[in-house]
C-alpha cells in the first residue's frame, strides 16, 4: 500500500517542470532500487544507474564520471524524452553532497535536463550531507520497512507469518528453511547494515558497544529501560551520552530505536528513558532461539512479537508524515502507545496476552492530556490486530 504511493510520488516528480533533487532514503531490503526503476520505466525515459555499495569507498571522481554519463544520454534525447541519472548508496562516497550541489548547480546554470535520483541505505548520514551543503535545491523522500498490507498483497501472508518473519521481501523465499533464513536475515542485513552502513560510514568509538546495543534492544523490544540500566546489562564502562547517540545511529539505518516518552513538553521528553522498539520483528527472531512454532506456544515472546509489530507499524507508516509517536508511564501506570499528530493525541493500549509489570494507565493518562481517543487493540473487545495493522498511523492519529 505505502510503496504504490511512493511510486506515484517518484513518478509525479520526475515529471515536474520544476526540477529538486529527488533522495530515496530508507533501511536495507526496503525496495528503493526497485521504485526507483518502475518510476523510470512508468516516465518512459532513458536513465543511468549506479551503486556505490562496493566493500571499497568510491572517490568523489566517480560521482562526476557518472554524472557525465548521465549528461550525455541528457543532451542527446534533449528533443525525445526525460533523462534520469540514479545513483545507488550515494552516502558511501566521502563529501557526495560538495560534488552533487556542484554538478547540480553546473546543469542548473547550463539548463542541461538532467533529473537526478539519489539512493541511500542510511537517512541518518543522508541528511546530514544535504542539510551540510544542498539546502533549497532537494526533497526527501522517505521508504520505510514493509507492512502487513504490503506483505499480505505481495506473498499471501497470514498474519502470524508477517508476526515472526517481519517485512523483508528479498528473505520470502527462504522462510521453509529456518536455519537458511536467519542466516540471511543476521548475515546479509544485520552484519552488512552494521558494518557498512553504521561502522563504516561514521565514526564510533566503541564498536562493540554499538553491536551490544543493537542486540540488547532486540532482546528488550517493546520494554522501557533508563539509560543506566542499559549500561549495566552491556556492562561497559561508556557513557549515557554514547548510548544515546549510538541508538541513534541504529534508528538512523532503520534497525532499532528508543520511542521517547510523552510528556507534553519536548525537553522532557528527549531526557526521557527509551521505550526499545525493533523496527522489523525479523530481527527480533532471527536472533532468537525460537522457530515460528515455538515461538507461537510461548505466551510471553509471542506477546512481545505483537506489541514490538505494532509499534513498528506505527514508526514506519508514520515516516514522512506529521504523527509523532510515543509512550507514557507514570507511578507505575502506563499507556503503551501515544499518537501526536499536531495537536491531536490518542492513546493505544494493547493486549497481547503478555504479563505486563505496569497498570493500564488510560484513565490516569486521560485525565491528565485529555486525548481526543483512546483505542484498544487485540484481545478483550479491541480491535483486531489485523485490521489495527492495515490501517496506518495517520488513520488511528486522526490526522
């Protein structure tokens, strides 16, 4: 559902008169690459693709190698159609942005009609080049993890399969074999994500921590844990401040992040203790020692498999929209989930059947925000998880 939107997005920019630089940013495995080439294909022009995603960082000469290859195929169709130059990974090349605004500004000022992709596995990295160096000259565009609708429409997915495999369509094929798939999942997208993407592509004092992190959020998915407690279960001698910033990294390529808690007031809420949130259930499970039945037989994991979809539901079909997402707890009384939107709240409980160490805390939460609605989902007369996960954020936000 969300990527035919997309789609209709890349194509409708590309056919503008008006021309920005179109970035299509998002995790691994998301279907950038194949958006951007059913764009092309649905604009019926000519286009030059290139991915920098080598194990060796390209130089900057390979930005202006590709970019004269695409000018060329631009000068001669000047008369027949659109040209398109899609560069894959483009944050993998040291200072693209200095390269990118410079060619860009050279075809502005020649008025050579070259429309330009740019393709990227990491929108933490991305952004910081573009606000560094092409301000007023792109627009964003943002391609989050498959949902349920995506995966059930595309492969016919039930939704306990889409609760234990997640939203990864290139690991499909491989779910018969257990073994075989979480070996892709922890090979080809965790490792390959953390090494090159994170490690690679900034700097990080502490390595191994980072990659602690990352499990111990997997492992805690859907549980509030303060800063100083994740510390003690990494048991390094780091800092709050390196923690936070390293777990910003990880939302940043798409793995894992820390749903702030719901305050009202938006310095609170940025000292807040993290709600730890996957953002793709597949890595929850290929990390675990649960195959899909047994994971269905154990009460607890299956419960957190449900509030950990959820709340990556939310996230990614909230990307690129105005609903913030967060959680609330208070005294010992929580609310699992809060939609923002403007000035519009909504509280979500959820009931997984998982045993839960808080108290509902709807009814203190109401009385203290007074949000518009407050919904619940699953079990006990809410809404059914399946139609909860069909619908995106802006629809339960009210926006």
């Amino acid at each position: 559902m969300y990527k035919r939107s997309i789609y209709k997005i890349i194509l409708a920019r590309l056919q503008e008169r008006r021309q920005f630089l179109q970035i299509l940013a998002g995790p691994r495995q998301t279907g950038k690459t194949t958006l951007a080439n059913q764009a092309i294909d649905g604009l019926r022009g000519l286009a030059h693709y290139a991915s920098a995603d080598a194990p060796t960082l390209h130089s900057r000469a390979w930005i202006e190698e590709q970019w004269s290859a695409g000018r060329l195929l631009a000068m001669g169709a000047k008369k027949t159609g659109r040209v398109v130059l899609v560069l894959d990974e483009i944050q993998k090349i040291p200072g693209w942005s200095e390269i990118v605004k410079q060619l860009w500004d050279e075809d502005t000022t020649s008025g050579i009609p070259l429309r330009v992709l740019l393709l990227g596995s990491s929108p933490l990295l991305l952004q910081k080049g573009i606000t560094e160096s092409l301000a007023g000259r792109f627009e964003m565009i943002r391609v989050p993890h498959w949902s349920f609708s995506e995966m059930r429409d595309a492969f016919g997915w039930d939704l306990d399969r889409f609760l234990y495999f997640g939203g990864y369509p290139g690991a499909v094929d491989l779910i018969s074999d257990a073994t075989r798939w979480s070996r892709y999942i922890l090979d080809s997208l965790i490792e390959t994500t953390l090494s090159r993407d994170v490690l690679l592509m900034t700097r990080v004092d502490k390595p191994a921590l980072l990659r602690r992190l990352f499990h111990l959020s997997c492992d805690y998915s859907g549980q509030i844990l303060s800063y100083q407690k994740m510390l003690g279960q990494l048991q390094d001698a780091g800092n709050t401040t390196t923690l936070a910033h390293y777990l910003e990294l990880l939302s940043g390529a798409g793995m894992v992040t820390g749903v702030p808690k719901f305050a009202g007031q938006r310095f609170r809420q940025r000292a807040s203790s993290p709600k730890l949130q996957v953002l793709n259930t597949a890595l929850m499970t290929a990390e675990s020692h649960h195959s899909f039945e047994s994971a269905r037989e154990d009460r607890g994991f299956w419960g957190r498999l449900v509030e950990s979809a959820i709340g990556a539901h939310l996230i990614n079909s909230a990307t690129g929209t105005r609903v913030e997402l967060y959680y609330w707890r208070e005294r010992g009384k929580e609310v699992d989930f809060v939609l923002r939107s403007d000035k519009t709240v909504t509280a979500i409980e959820v009931r997984s059947g998982r045993q839960k160490g808080s108290l509902s805390g709807m009814g203190a939460f109401a009385e203290a925000f007074h949000p518009k609605q407050t919904l619940l989902v699953g079990a006990g007369g809410g809404i059914p998880l399946e139609e909860f996960l069909l619908k995106p954020a802006q629809h339960w936000a009210g926006a």
